[in-house]
C-alpha cells in the first residue's frame, strides 16, 4: 500500500513565469520546491502527496502547482484555491481541473447566516454553486472551515452528499484572531482546552463522505513532538469517523525545522498506539489513494 | 419536601431515571420562562462573537452565571417535586455542582453523542434536565438508556446515529417537565430536525464529598441562601 502525505505546500521564488503573493513567511525570494520535497518523501519512504495551492488564488498564482503536477503526474495530486467573491468560480474551477491533476479546492467560507438559529436555506449559501459544480463534477472540496462558519457544512453536505469532504488538520475550526506564526515560521492556532469542535466538525461523522486529515498537529498543542495531549484529539476522531476515513499528512514545508518531516511520519503510531497495522496502512496512505483516487504506481 | 414513592424508588435503582410531568407548573413556570428568554436573548450576541473567536461552541449556548441574573434560576435547585427524591438518593447530603442554562439550535445533527458523564468510581452524579418549552419527539429531546448506570451494565459504544443506540428511550414532554437521571448511564440530546430551539435547563448534583465544592463558588449568591439547608446545598459556610 502506498505511503501518501495527504497536505502539503510547495512554492517557488516569486517571478513573472511563477507569480505569487508574498508575505513576511513566504517572501519573493524564499522557495520551497518540489524538488526538497520529493529528497524527503525519498528519505521517509513516502510515495505521493497533494500539493496544496498557497500564495494566490488567482490562475496565474497557480502555475507552479500546475507544472509540479504536469512533471510529476504519478507522484502528485492537487488542490486549487477560488478567489474569495470570484464572480464566476465554477469558470475558474473549470479551467483549473482540466486535464491538470487538480482534484478539488480548498475553502473556509461557505457565505451563509452567521446566527445559527437563522432560517438556514442552502440555496442561499454563497457557497452552494461552487458545491453544485463540485458534485456535478466530481471535485474534492478541501476544508478549513472558520469557527463561526462550521455549523454551515452540514446542511451543505446534506444537500450534497456525493461531494467527497476532506477536513484538514484534525477538523479545527479557527477562531478569528486566534492565528498567528511561532518562531519556527509555523502557522499556529490558539485554541480552547476543551475541545469544541466535538459539538460541530467532530458530529459530521455519520456523513458517509466526509473524511478528515490527522495533520497540523504541531499548530494546535501547547506541547512538542509527538503532541501528547492531542492523543484524546485522535482517539476521538477515530472512534468517530474510523480508521477508514483519516488521512494521514505532514503540512510542508512548515514543519521542516521542528520537528522535521522524518518525525511526522511516525506521528500517527505515537498518538494512535493501539492501530492495527492495516488500520496504520488505511491511515498512512492506503484511504487518501482509495479517497482521492491517486494513480497507481 | 415531597419524598419519592417506593414505585419511583425502584425505578431509580432499575433503569436510572425519573420523569417528573408538570414537575414546574402554573406562575413558577412562566417565571421561570420569563427569565430563561429574556436573558438567553441579553447574553446572544455575546456568545456569537465568541463563537467566531473560536472560543464558545457553536451549537448551543448556556446563559453565563444564571443564579446571579435572576433567582428564578435559584429557585429550581432545591424545587420541592424533585428535590425530595435528590435528598433521599444522596442520603440527605447533596450539593449543587452548577446548573447549564441551555439553548440548542436545531441542526440537521445532535451537538452530541451518546455518552455516560461520570464513571461508576465517582460519587453519585444526578441530572435533572428541565424542560423550559415544548419538547416534541425529533426535536432534541433527551436520550436514555435504562439500565446503562449499572455497572455491570453494556459495554456500550456510542452508534452513528443516535436513534441507532440498541435499548434507548427517548423523552419528549411538555414545558415543565423535569428528568431526573444518573450520569453513569448512557445518555444524549437526540438530533433536533424541528425549526424549534430546544430550551432546557440541566441541573448537575452530587453526593456530598470534602472539598468537591468551595464556599466562594456560589458566595455570590450567599444572599438568597438564608437557610441550613440552602446553604449546604450550595456548599456554603455557616
């Protein structure tokens, strides 16, 4: 079964053939290529990975994504971004899915009433024709939802249930305000002791697609590698949603320096010990290939 | 002080719960619904932007600090139709843990699953969940297994759905009800799919133990707790 890093990020310098946003994190001359990626799969036994658009949802912001994929067709899979307020997303969907080995986009916004106890008609939702065109055509909807979004998603699921749902990084939804970099140039969420995303993502497991990515793990604890105390985090996830419906994946290049890829591949047995080999399989690789169709390799 | 008969003793013992209908009733009532509405309206807004913080879940909110805001919300911790049967459960040495003011919005899925609060080496652990309007079948109506406090009782794993957990019985009732239960069983909000919200108030109890609860987590309400017996409740000094 392969081994599949099932969130990541790689970029390059900012240029007129590559253009991208930049930021104090990213600025125009750092990279994070494909190519540092791959030595570390290779050294880690890791086979293929989704390469995850960051720096610009704009077409052109996409060219380096799309030339990593058209290189690496067997290796990679990716997800695009939509400019927020785009005003015909399912165009630029459309001209980023074509043939290019990206599989779905990533979102965490849905454009419905803040106020749950507001009369909720998905239809409504600003969201609800970038959801259509997902089921129409099959994309992947990747999600980071914020946490006065999260109690949106299911009447979007419900309404779609043949979309297939990866939550990332564990389903926490971030609260406004609560995100910032730590000194390694890690992103991290400042988030409850108690866990509250039990009452919102966490009850979105009797949905048959909807699937989640043990990752991330390093922006949420108050604790160094193996993040100890997100262990209840994990258990519960698996209870929940089964071992067939995690993902396993690393959130390159953020977390190179601390605590380095090579550790994160082992993360999983040391916050899920009691696994069955297989169950660390379906986790470590053998769900995102069934999940988002990787290709043979 | 309303003892509970020997049929509702048994049942205790047996299947963990008790229903008490029209348990609140009459002026006390529309009191006590007064004060759950005007203040789950006051503290909303407030919740939200918490919410959005990330600081406050998103499915149901709990007034803040209710026996400071109005001592209807007082008044229901020691009312006479339940108190005596939490009295003669805990051998007359019951104390208040704190009450859960609550409002659930309907959703197409529970806030949560099915789930024990308390295991069997912890002192006894009552609930009472109050009614504070209608609760009709499908609209968050709590969610029981009897027997499930025993502990020679399950194992139980907690199912997808909740309608799904084998030996369950759901408890839809009027405003006013009370549903008294033993946190060791099994237990949920079942899903709500009304375009109600689902008011209630949870009382939480326990058996009396040394340092279980401080004099200053309820001094602020010292006022209203002129009595011995108010004041043990309330686990206050003197």
């Amino acid at each position: 079964m392969p081994r599949i890093d099932a969130h990541l990020h790689v970029f390059t310098r900012a240029s007129s053939e590559f253009p991208r946003e930049i930021s104090d994190v990213w600025p125009a001359e750092r990279e994070e290529p494909v190519e540092k990626l791959l030595d570390e799969m290779e050294k880690h036994q890791i086979d293929q990975a989704v390469l995850v658009q960051m720096a610009g949802a704009s077409i052109a912001n996409h060219r380096y994504l799309l030339q990593c994929l058209k290189e690496y067709p067997n290796r990679f899979l990716g997800i695009g971004l939509v400019p927020e307020g785009h005003p015909n997303p399912v165009d630029h969907m459309a001209e980023l899915t074509d043939n290019t080995g990206i599989i779905g986009f990533r979102f965490s916004t849905f454009g419905g009433p803040r106020d749950i106890f507001a009369k909720m008609d998905v239809r409504e939702f600003a969201a609800y024709p970038i959801w259509k065109c997902a089921a129409e055509r099959d994309y992947v909807l990747w999600l980071y939802p914020n946490a006065i979004n999260a109690h949106l998603l299911p009447y979007l699921i419900q309404a779609f249930p043949q979309v297939r749902v990866v939550l990332n990084h564990l389903a926490v939804c971030p609260g406004k305000g609560k995100f910032s970099w730590d000194a390694f140039g890690r992103p991290q969420i400042q988030v409850t002791g108690y866990n509250l995303t039990m009452h919102t993502t966490y009850r979105l497991a009797r949905f048959e697609n909807v699937n989640v990515h043990l990752s991330g793990q390093y922006a949420f604890s108050t604790e160094e590698f193996p993040y100890k105390d997100l262990a209840g985090w994990h258990s519960g996830l698996l209870s929940g949603f089964g071992a067939k419906r995690l993902m396993w994946a690393t959130d390159f290049p953020w977390i190179l320096e601390e605590p380095g890829y090579g550790k994160l591949t082992t993360v999983i047995e040391e916050l899920l010990p009691n696994l069955s080999e297989a169950e660390l399989a379906d986790i470590m690789g053998g769900n995102a290939k069934r999940i988002l169709r990787f290709p043979d390799l | 002080m309303i003892l509970p008969t020997p049929d509702q003793k048994a049942q205790w013992e047996a299947e963990g719960y008790l229903v008490f209908e029209n348990a609140i009733q009459g002026e006390d009532l529309k009191r006590l619904q007064n004060a759950f509405d005007y203040w789950a309206e006051a503290c909303k807004a407030e919740w939200l932007d918490r919410v959005e913080a990330g600081e406050a879940v998103a499915t149901f909110y709990d007034i803040p600090n209710p026996l400071e805001k109005d001592p209807v919300f007082i008044d229901i911790i020691d009312y006479p139709s339940y108190y005596g049967a939490l009295m003669e459960f805990t051998d007359h040495d019951l104390i208040l843990l704190g009450p859960q003011v609550r409002t659930v919005a309907p959703w197409p899925v529970s806030y949560t699953g099915w789930h024990p609060d308390v295991g069997h080496s912890n002192p006894l652990h009552i609930k009472v969940q109050i009614y504070v309007n209608d609760v009709e079948p499908g609209s968050g109506e709590f969610g029981f297994v009897p027997g499930s406090h025993k502990p020679d009782a399950g194992p139980y794993k907690r199912p997808m759905r909740q309608e799904s957990m084998p030996g369950h019985k759901t408890f839809p009732g009027k405003a006013g009800t009370a549903i008294m239960f033993n946190s060791c069983g099994w237990h949920v909000s079942m899903d709500n799919h009304s375009d109600t919200p689902r008011k209630s108030i949870i009382l939480i109890y326990e058996k009396r133990t040394p340092g279980r609860i401080g004099p200053e987590q309820f001094a602020s309400i010292s006022d209203y707790c002129q009595t011995p017996e108010r004041r043990k409740l309330f686990s206050l000094n003197g």
